[in-house]
C-alpha cells in the first residue's frame, strides 16, 4: 500500500464513504500479516515507496502464491525474483496478468500502469553475453520501479573500443549498473569515465578461478576508481533496485 | 533404555519375575551391540537422558532399519535426521507407526507418549520463510524431547517491526532457536532483546557470497551480543537437542 | 542500573526523600548516554541482567575510561575485556579498585559484593596448557556474573585417561565450557560423556592448518555429539558469558 | 582543474591577457603529466568533477610530496588517504597548510574554501566505537566534496533502542553511510526502515572468523534489505566518495 | 612384473627355452608401454612391489579396458579405483574375473593367489557408519597388497566406550587405518592409545562446516598426537597402500 | 577480417572493380558490430592476427549461431570454445563445415587452408590420461592458429623415466605446453629441463583436497623453476593461444 | 618411565630394597601429575615408548621449567619443540645438560645414552636451503628416538639431477622424510622411485600464492605417488616421530 | 658456466695448455656442488642458458655468500632475489663488485658485460606507483638477462587515456610485462590491444579483499583476453626471467 492509496482510503472515510471500522480493518492489516510461513509486510511500500519483493529461491509454488493473494489486495506491483520455469508455470495459472521473464528469471504483476518515479536515465552495462541475465534482471527492477532504462551489452574490455563507441550514452546517464563475469575489470573503466554512481554487478560466469564469481567481486570492490559500490554475485535485481534508490533523489 | 526401564528390569529380578540369567543378558547387550555396520549405543539413554539418533546421510535405508530393529526392544522414542524421501519409505514401511516430516527431513518412531521434560518454553524463530524446514528440524527435535515449544517465522530485519511485535513471546521464551540465512542478523537483534541463551542457526539459504551459509555462520559468531552460541549450518536438530539440555536444567 | 538500583529509586520517590525532578533526571538517562564516541546503554542490566560489558580492542585509553566514567555511577560491575598492559595502566591509574588479570587481558571493577546467581556449577575444561588465557577469561566472566566456577586445565585427548581421572567433577557440572586449539576434539569427547549443555571455545593455538583457530571451530562445529554450541575463536568471555545465561534458568 | 578554471583559462585567451603559447603549454599538461613514478591525471577534475586522490600505501614521502607538487598549481583540493603518522610529517613541512587527520589517516589541503555541491544531507553511522576511525574517512571525504554531513556513532545491534532514537536523523538524510565490523549487520537494519540508498562499509573490527572483516562484508553482500551497495574493507574513502556523486545528482 | 617373474624370465633364457630374441622383446616392454592416451608403466612392479594401480575417474570405460589389457600379460594382480558402476560394467564385460566392489568403487583382477607380504595385522577403524566405503576401500588395498587385515565400523568419540571395548584388537595392529568425517577426532583418541603408526583418512561425511572432509583432514593434520601421518580426503586407497608399505619393513 | 583482406579490399578500389560506397560500407562495419546481445569484434583480426574467438559458455545456440554468422563472411576461422555436444549439434545443422571436438568440447570452422605461421614447434605433455582433454583443447589452438604441434600423454611424476624418454622431443620444442591436474609437479620437473619458456596449464582432475584445480594452479605459480607463466585451470584454449602468440615471434 | 625403569623398581621391591610404600608412591604417579597448568603425563612412556614432549609455543619459560621437573625424575631424555632462544636461555640456567639446537628451535635433555631402537635407516631430504630448518627437526627427533638418520638437502626438482645422484641413499633408506615449500613436488618424485614409506613435510617457505605452506601440503595430499603420508605444515617433530614408530616394527 | 665457457676450457686441453687432469677436476664439478647447505647448479648455464638465481629469503648471509663464493669462479653473472638490507650489507662486504637495488631488494654481481640475447624490446608497465617496486625487479631480471628493457608506470584503468597515451610503445614491444595490484585489470585491457605475449604480474599492493594479491591474481587467470600468462604474486624476477626466455627465440 503506497502513500496514494493510503490518502485516498482515509479521504473516503472523510468523505464517509467508508465505514470507520472497514477502515480500520483494512489499516490494521497495514503493518504486517501473518500467513503461518511469512509475515508479509504491507507497512514496506509506504515506507521504502515499493512493496516487498518475494524472494523466489527456497519457496515452493504454493507458498509464493500465498505470499502473492495476500500482496494483491495492497500492491500496485508484485515481482518475485530467481524463480524458475516449473514453479512459474504454477503462479501463472493462478494470476494470468503476472509475466514471466524467463532470462531474468522474474515474475512481474502490475496493476496498474508504472509511473516514472526517476529522474535521470539508468544504463546497464554488460561485459559479455553471458552477462545478459543478470543484467536484463537490473534493467527489469529499475524499470519496473519508474525509471527510464537503456542497455548496451557484450562491451568487455578485450576490445575497448567497442565501450568507447557508447561514450555519448555513457555520459548522459544519471547512474549506471556495470555487470561483469571473469576477471570483471569493466565496472573501474567505466567509473573511471564519469562523475556518476557506479553500481557493478559480478557475476558467476567463468570457470576455474572465477570461483563462481568471487573473482569478479572482489575484483570491484578494489577498484581503483573511486564511484563505484558493489553488490552480490548475480543480484541483478539488488542493483536495479539500489540505482531506482539513488535516481529518485 | 533410560533410567526408569532400567529399574523396572532390576525390580523385576528382584521381585523373582525376572530369572538372573535374562535380566544378565539384557544388560550385556546395554553398553553397545556391534551390527557390523554400526556399534548402536544403547547406553546413551541412561548417560545423557536421550537414544542415540541416527543421522540418515550416507547411509542405505537398509543400514537405518537394521540400526532401527536393534533400538527398537530398547528405547521409547527414534529419531532419523537427514534423511530423503526415498529411503524413507522403506523405513515406514517397515516401521507403520514412524512419521516422516518431509521439510525436516526427519522421522519419528515413538513408542510411548512423551513426558514434558523441560522447564521453560522453547521458541523457534526464523528470518525468512526459506528458513522454516531448517527451523521445524529444530523444533520438531525439541518437542520430541519433552519440551513446549512455539514458532514464529519470517521476521527477518528487513522489516524489524515485525520482529518487535512479537516482544512478548520472546520476552517469555526460557530458551530461543534463532534461525537465519543470507547475512545472519536476526540473532543479534533477539539477542539483544533478552537475558536468556539464545542458539543460533544459520542456514544455507542465500546465493553468491553466502556461500553455502558460511557468512551467516560467520556473522553469528562475531555477534556483538554475547548471549549466543551457535551450531553447524543447517542443523537445526543440534539446536533443538542442546536447547532441550539447557530447558531441563 | 539493575532491577533493585531501579526500585530503590522509586522507592525514594514514593517517600519523597527524592523529588521528582531529580529522579527524572536519573531516568532519563537510563536508557544510554550519548559521549559522542560511544552511546553508553545503561538499560542493559535491566534488560540482559548484567551491564554493557567494554570491548577494549580499537578503542583507546581515553574512550574505555570515558565509558567507564559514565558507567560507574550506575553499575555494580563493570567489565573491560581484550585489554593490553598498557592501556590497562591509564585505566587502573584512574580507578584504583578495578583489577588487571595479564593472562586473560581483562579489567574488572567490582562495586559491590557478587551475589551468586547461578544455580548449578560451572565447570571449565581446556585441552592444553597453552589454552588457559582463554580459559580463564571464561572462568573470570562466569565468576564475575555470579556463578560457582571451578577448572581442570591440559586434560587433552592425546592421553585421555587424564580426562577420565575428572569423570566425577565432570557428572556434577550443570554448564561445561570446553576449551582446544589445534584439532579441537575434546568438546566431542566431554559431550558425549555428560547430559548437559556444552559450550566449546576453539582457540587459535596450533600452526600450519590450525588456521588461527578455524580448524578447531570448525571441527566442534562438525562434533558427532550434539549437545555442544560453539562461540568464536578464543572468545573465552563469550562462553562466560552464555554460560552464566544457562545457569541462572 | 576543474571546468570554472578552464573557463577562466580560456577567458583570458579570449581576451588577450594570456597568449595563445602559454595557454597551449598549460593545456597540453591537462591530461596527465608524467613525473617518472606516477602519472598525475591533471584531467580528473573535468572528468570526474574531483581531483585525483592520492592513495598513501606504498607510496615514500618523496613520492607523495612530488605528486602533490605537480597537482598544486591545479587544483583546489588535494587529499591523501592511507598516510600514516610518520610520512604525514614529512607531507605537511613542505605543505604547512595541509591537516593530517590522525584516526582517519587522511591528509586534506585545501586552496580555496569550498562550495557546497551534495543536494541533501548525508549521515555517517558507525555500529561500534572502534569503527569510528573508518566512519571519519567517510565523513571527511564526503565534507571535503561539499556535502553537508552528520554523524552518529556506537549504534549498533546490540542495544537497538540506541539507533531507533535517531529515527528522525535517519529518515532526514539523502544518503547513508553505515560502518560495521563484527557481523556487520547494522546495514541490514538501517536500509529496511529508509527509502534511500545505503552505502555499507564493512571494518576489519573483531577477531576470529571476522576474518579481518570479509565477514562484515558478505554479510552486507547478502543484506535481506535490498538499498545497500557495499565498498571495500575499510575504506571509508570510497563510501564518501560515491555518497557525495549519488548526493550531486 | 614383479622380481619373480623376472627372474623366472632369465631362467628360460638361461636354460636356452626362451630365445634371446623373444626375451629381448619382452623386455623392452618393461619399462613403460606407450598406447597413445597412457604410458603404462610395466617397470613400477620391480620398483615399488606393487603394479601401477589405475585411477577409474575421468577416464572412459575403453581407456581403462586398454590399459588392463596392456597390464594383464604382465601382473599378477590389477586393481582400479573410483570407478562407478556403469564404467564397471563395461570393464567386466571384457574381463570377467575381475571383481567389482560397490561400495569402495573398486575392481580387482587376480590372476594368481596372493602371497601374503606384510608381517603384523593392518587394522582399519571407522567412527561412523557412512565412513565404510573409505573404510572398505583401504581394507580391500591392503588386502590386494599381500596383509593381514581387520575392521571395526562405527566406534566414533560420542560414545567412546564403544571403542575402549576394542583396545586388545588396537593394542595387537602393526599399523592403524583410521578413517573418520565430520570432526575427524578419532585418530587423535587412537594415536594416543597405541605407539604404532597411525594413518588417518579424512572423509566428506558431513555438512555445513565440514567442507567436504577439509574440516577432518585440518584436524588429523593438528592433532595432538604425534604418532600420525594423514592422507587426501576419502583416499581409501592410498591409506591402505601406504600401510602396506610399512607392515612390509 | 586480417590484414590480407584488408589489403585485397584496397586494392578492388584502387583498380576501381569496388566502389567507394560498397567498400565504405563494408569497413564501417570493420570495427564491430552490434547485434544486440553481441558486440562482434570484427577488429580483432587485424589487430591481434586471429578473430575473436567465441566462449560457448552461457551462451544459446541461438546467440552462438548468430555470432558465427556474423563473422562468417569476415573471418577465414571461427573457433567456438566450451560448448557442449547437444548445443553444437545445433550449430553443425546450421554450419555443416565447422568440425566439434568432443574431448575438448571445441567447433572448428575453417574457411580457407591454415598458412604456418608459428615458427618453431609447440610441444603439449600431460601428466595423466584424464588431464588429456585440456591438453587437446590446447594442441586444437595451438594447431589452428597455424603452429606445428607435438604431444606426449601420461607422462606424469609418479614414474618419471616415462618423462624422460621423451627428453629429444622436448628439447626441440620451442614452446612446451605442461597440463597437469593433481599435484600439478610436471610443470617444474619439465621447466627445469629446458631453456625454453613453459605455459603450464592446471586441470581440475583429481579429489579432496585438489580444491578443484586450485593446488595444480597454486603449485605451478610456487614453482621453483622460473621459466613457467601460468593459465587459468582447464584452460587449454588459453594455453594454446599464448603459445602461439609466443611462436609468431 | 618405560618399561625398564618399570622392572628395576619391582625388582627392587622383589629384592626387599625398596619398601612397598615408597614404591607405592612412585606407581601412584606413574598416571599423571598434575600441576595446576599441566596434567604430565608419566605414563606415556609406557603406552608409547617415548616421554610426552613438550609443546612450547604458548607456553612461558616458567611452565616449561616447571613440566620438566616433574618429568625429570621419570624419563631418560626430555624434548621441548617450538622453543625460541629466549626462553631457551632460561631453561638451560635451570638445566644446563639440556641443549637448545637453534635452527630446529628445540632443547633436547638426555639423561642416558641413546639405546638404537629403530631397524633401518631413516633418510631426510630437502627441497631447497630454506627448508633445512624444519629438516633438522625431523632429524634431531628421529635420532632423539633412537634411529640411525642420513641427510640430503637442496634437491628440490629445478635440477632433477642432484636428486638421482643419492639415488643409492634413497634406495637403502628403510623410512623417507621429504621435506619441500613451494610447489611441494619433492616427495611425489621421490617417492615415485621407491618402495618404502614417504612421510611429506610441507613448509611455509614461499610467497604469493604458497599460502603459508597450504599449496604444498595440498599438492603433498594429492600426489600421484601412493607411498606418501603427510604432517602438517612445518611439523618436522610430527614427520621425526611418526618416521620412528614406522622404523620399530 | 655457459656454452662459451665450456669451449675455451676444452679448446685449453686440445691445444695442451690445460692439463687432461685439471680440465677433468673442473667439469666434474660442472654438474653441481654440495656445500652441506645447497646443491649449487652450475650445469644449470649450459642447460637453461643463465646460471642458478639465489632466493634470499629463509637463507642466512651466510648461506648466501656461501652459495655465491661457489658460482663465482663459474659464472659470468649472479642473481640474489627477495634479499633484505641487512643481508644485503653483509654480501656486498665480501663482494664489493655486487650491487644491490633496494626498491627491488636484489642484489646483481656481474663479472662480464652483458651480451645482448634478446630480439626485441620487453615492455614493463605498471597499474600504480606503489606497483613499481615489483616492476623494477622484473625489469633489472630481464635487463641481466640480456634484453633491451622499457618502462611505463603508473598508467592504471582509472584514467585509461594515461595508458592510450603510450600505444606507440606498446605495439613495438615484442613481449609486455604488465605489474597491477587492486583489481588486477590493466593486463586484460593491455592485451587487448596488441598481438604479443603479455606477461601479467598480480602485486600484493591493496587492503580488504586485495588478499594479498589473490583478487588481482585471480583476475588476471580469469581475463577475458587470451594472450595472458600469469606468474605468483609479486614476482617481477619470474616474470622477467619468463620474457627473457621469450625474447630469446
């Protein structure tokens, strides 16, 4: 439940339209709900200014679906992220607006249509294809969360110049989420080009000592450029989120 | 054999029910019997108030059953942790009276009707509904060893609000399981709420740097509230075993 | 300020040998004190029994003294722990009462006589000679919150006929802490001799693969016995410290 | 050299104060200038909207004092980080007006007075009083890029009450940045009760599977709450840095 | 081909049955064969009294049946490890009377009745029931190898009367093979008992902390004990090997 | 696109037989071109001698057979690494000229006959059987990018007259090409031989405490012999390529 | 006290000159003794055939001083291990026969001449000059105990030559010690020559990536050699002992 | 001794100025010498083209000086490595011909002026100012061994046009040394630029989760461009000495 709908829940009341104790029962279930395997926190939209996301990894079908009748009520916009195929099929058949984004592994429900939240442009970067996932999972969330998105993907440093091509769009963005795998030096390039917040994503591709993308990480987290955060391997979504945070201001 | 089968045996022998030369056999056989496979240790009843458990990993079900057959004359209650579907069928079939709990991974085998044992309450929190399998191993573990028990999941620190609202419980628990993945945290905030021990679970839940628990794991062990100690990733029957110790005192 | 201090205080109000005012004052600073390098919380021993315990490393002289000062007025016990020599001269110059223990790195300052407030015994074990600092951190903690301590110190598992020569010390303990480095195996052996709880402190005694103390952690962490919790390495004071927890249920 | 400086250059040319010559040789050092040991990136400041920093580490006295001689006629603010007490001496008889800040480790010279540049506010917290020397990198930093800055120090996990009490603080700040060592969970709290971008900081503070602070990190990493990107141990540096770009926006 | 093959050769040759030229031949082979994918080396049996024995994994069913073939003219005695069933199949299919062992992973092929090599009694001990395939793997090698071998499963340290009960059959061994996972302590409670060489043989039995046998295998290596030396993670064969060569001084 | 084609396309202009605005075109694309989840490198060729080589890994068929075909009227060779057998039987139907390798999981696609273009011969040794198909992946390199090429197989530590018998062979060789898994010693022994510069390639074959590959890797980086640069383990691919980068000179 | 001194004493009392009192005494302290800090163990000789030693890392000159008088009147020879000139010095005023090896950093005191007991020879070899310190160690320990030793050091496998030069030492020794930082390769080629036991000592002699010795115990763990035990990192003393067990039987 | 050297002693003895006897007791020397301490190689000039270099640490001055006084009369030059000041000062007393380099802590005594050997020109580059230390032991290795020699520091990603700056160099150079602590990403873009080997050095320059040089390692194993090939961390002389073999073909 965002502010909106807050306001317009009480100007019923005012307007007595609704009764104080429908009223009051609709706002006694703000705070939280208990569903025996999840205490889904309505209060979250109001206070972050987006609902909680459902975390897909752990949970069977049943439970996201739980989890999902209680938000549905509430939420203008459900994701659930890292869900696979098997189970998405289940929630799809129960709410036949959600979309499943089978790359990014994501659910998104809307229902009603996004407004554009951000103020500058998020750019998402990718070294290599096999980064795309991970990075269509940053665009998605930033996107799903009102921002203005672009991308521009397999621009690795092995060959420079095909990152020094997109200069201009990397110059015009308020913030940019760098996705890399293997030895992830892209994210310091980059920051190393602009005076905007960097957030970089590693990511699990490679083998050997990639060590399932604590190479990459690690890796940017000693950047030698100064503008840049990092956050887990593959969270895709955490950076999409973080950089909606930072284009709001 | 707990204590009060062993006085039944002696008083039995006493009273001439018992001809020496049984009673004689049956206590050879209560140090340990040696199956080949397996030295079961009949003995752990009287030394430390439960039967040996039987850790399901790594062994076939025809192993668990033999180990089973040989406790069975001699204990009240069998638990098997860690132990598949699978392989789980046979065992019920084999034994109809044992119940499988397929989150848990557990089964239970109990002869005669439990006897509350310990003092305080037991209660079960979890972070995340990912937790709960891990958690009900714990209090699926306590309850069978004679304890009141009580559960309240998904209150991570997202949404501490949630945990708060909950004061009471956790104001009146003698012992608390705190169950978490990802980064860990919910220990310490409990921790810091309450006077009583607190154990610590941490789970596998999470992905990248979680590293299959090891961060959480980590985090419980560095928590700046001292009222913690913590068991293996994932063990939820330790927890419940060691709380069930601390609840009898 | 523990629960007596505070009736105490309303007990002078009720008979108006303290005016309000003043009581106010007291009170409003009871739940912590903000001296800018640190928010000194003085609601602890109400909440947790015992009073915010210094943590001496990174922190200078001057800090821990400042604490203390703020302390003082409200406490019957304040404790410093991972103090070095040097630090603790500043500190003992400035409160002549408080006692430096050099092998366990610790201050205590003692206001008042100790009141027992464990019930049973608490029993300390460590392996090696060169595991007692840690020992006695655990032993001096305990001790500090009021508990019966005793400790038999060099019992390893290399010749386990010592440990067995201290079976009846062992059988009367309600708490034991269980202290090794190097390959960490006495907690298992203890625990599994003994129905009570078991707090295993790993210490980074050893070389080579002792890791600093992750090999013995992690060893108790795997113990085949399972009424053993495990604190941090060479966290004497926290195995004190919950150990005290257990033994006042 | 920053964009007004190039401007006023360029005035000048314009209007016949500086010849065409000596304007051309003092852009052709824009770029970089080339001092045997180091390559002065004079052209940071358009780039980036900062000047190089000097990273301290490893780095002779020599070596600083040569680079801060080539920056000095450029540009306004010149900061080292990572100097120690010793080789800052050195620094500040050649630049008396340069203020080592002895807990950050960090020099500052400052030419002109600076213009405040961040939008909103940004709030510095620290989870322990040891970790306020890493807080005071961070501060620093972000005060020297022209943001107004706040503080709040030894509120961590343990005793929450002392963090909820700055809940109007927290709720005022456009961006935070949270220090912790130990289990570093502090973030996680802080970021599930704001709508703004965390920047965590991970510290080396604590002992034993702190393991010199990669647990506060992953534990960040896998923060539950999803507006937190993390930097490097220890480098209060860095979280500054991007909080005032994300600040600028 | 071992020294009495050999010698047996030159007797032939000798006795003018075997004519120079073939003989010639024959031993040209003796030092390694090349087949493309592997050099079997013929010359290891008169060098170390022992064939070279194949190590099954990641080598295909045909590689390893080449390899026998290229031995079988040869030895008395093939032996190969970690081979699964299937690749089993395919080996037995063309030589069957090599015998397939299930649980260690290996298969045996005699040709000629074993002579017995060793001198005392090579026991191997298991601390738990899921240990037995390594167990079994070390027994079968030393028992290929020409000694006297004896087991005891599942004596492990939470019941250590189990082993205690064991101590004539322990005290009688000229070397110990114990194998143990999770914790890894018995061979440290063994080693202490006896003045005999101890091998001990980490296994992956376990979860969580115990890291896939690295927990086990850092523990025997920082035992207290002295008289042990320690072999790779649930390398059975090398264990019994190694013993061999020692029952054989 | 190398630089005989380049030179080729110059020359139809000059001879007028291409016109300025086909040839424009055609070098536009030069550089690299988009294709959405690619940036094909078309560049690369003439820059580094060999086209950009394609990493199967987390890439579709689909992305696989797009990138291909966008080199394909560019390139005289298209190489595809780490792709698996059902993926390539995709890629095959599409490109029936393109060769899979199914040890070294490679598609070789030729357009035009190889010209020599290494100068001496790359020899590739591998220590085990099992360690043959990286030594395959590395040989396939090296043979494509125009190189003679030897290899000597199981040729390992543990029987070293093996090694030596092929002392000529790699004496002659220019580059020497170590694989090794296990213990990873080849190398050193091999460095140790010659004055020649060694590219040793660790393999992830063994168990335990083989970590994956990471000991091979770790002991070829210790190696006492300085004549040794390192590759990631598996990568064969790697090894080959530098070694044919080296060969050219 | 072993077993001769065992004998006397009954003799003793069989020839009436000693009173069953005093002999008495004696055996009562045969177990162990326990002073405060230590639990000696007098009955080790026994049970192993040589005294407990003295670990004396951890441990302050006064302990040390103290154990060895307690053992004193019990054993023929006392060894102290990990023993720094510093407090060397004071156990040598107090015992001035004993003598401190400064290299091996250990204090051997002999009461009585050295007895041979082990049957061959036991051979040390070291890879490099760095490793002659933990070599000495293993010598002085294996000669303490009674052995015939021999030494070779600097044979490490960049010059394979030197090593085949001992080959006729190798070959006669009955028990080999190799010892070897770095890339730890040593004991896989030596012990891929024999056909006697190999017991590998791992040093932390190295930089980057040797890990402090890890890489090569690792590399020793996964030798492709099967005659191969390891100790842990630096434990030469482990390697002596374990060497003189194998050598009795 | 090298190849030259080995002639002019032979063409003595056939032209009778050197006696068949003396020519026999110096090339009996020539394959090593065992001076107790070290095997030194002097067959090692004839076989790898550059006599034994001295590793300095874990070797006392005396050792050293030792090891130099029997190469002297065979060597044209020698090599000490990772030698400290202290150490330093004692060699060069004895050899006042040696020089030591204090940034690169080598000491180099050259008999003869070098020859030439290399073909063309080795590059070495540095990420950063605190990197030049392990740059200029890699540069004075490769200019001891005979090649011409060029350096580039401080040219890191964070202002990649320092680096553009230099392509001239860069294509020129036959082989690239590229020295990077932190991230470890400048040998990635660098080799992307050019057809060359390119050398990669990892330092140990950094904090957090530089590791000592593993996150810059590990990326470098892992980069996304194929003509890399990696030696230990801080190893400028294997680098050097790798690049000299190189340049030599």
């Amino acid at each position: 439940m965002d502010k909106d709908r807050l306001k317009d829940l009480l100007q019923l009341v005012a307007s007595g339209k609704l009764s104080v104790e429908d009223a009051s029962h609709t706002l006694s279930h703000l705070s939280f709900e208990d569903i025996q395997y999840a205490h889904v926190d309505h209060h979250r939209s109001l206070r972050k200014g987006f609902p909680e996301v459902i975390y897909g990894q752990g949970k069977t079908a049943e439970q996201i679906i739980g989890i999902m009748e209680t938000m549905a009520p509430h939420e203008d916009i459900i994701m659930v992220t890292r869900i696979d195929e098997e189970k998405s099929n289940h929630v799809i058949s129960r709410f036949p607006n959600a979309v499943f984004h089978p790359a990014a592994k994501m659910i998104i429900l809307t229902n009603k249509p996004l407004q554009k939240q951000g103020k500058g442009k998020i750019l998402v970067l990718s070294a290599g294809t096999s980064d795309i996932p991970v990075a269509q999972e940053a665009l998605l969330t930033a996107d799903a969360m009102g921002n203005e998105v672009e991308s521009v993907f397999d621009v690795g440093v092995a060959g420079i110049h095909r990152l020094f091509n997109h200069k201009e769009l990397i110059d015009q963005a308020s913030v940019l989420i760098v996705v890399a795998g293997m030895e992830g030096a892209l994210p310091s390039v980059v920051a190393g080009m602009v005076s905007r917040p960097v957030i970089a994503v590693p990511t699990s591709i490679g083998y050997g000592v990639s060590l399932g993308g604590l190479t990459a990480l690690f890796a940017m987290l000693n950047s030698c450029s100064s503008n840049i955060a990092v956050v887990n391997i593959d969270n895709g979504f955490g950076a999409g989120y973080i950089a909606a945070m930072i284009n709001r201001l």
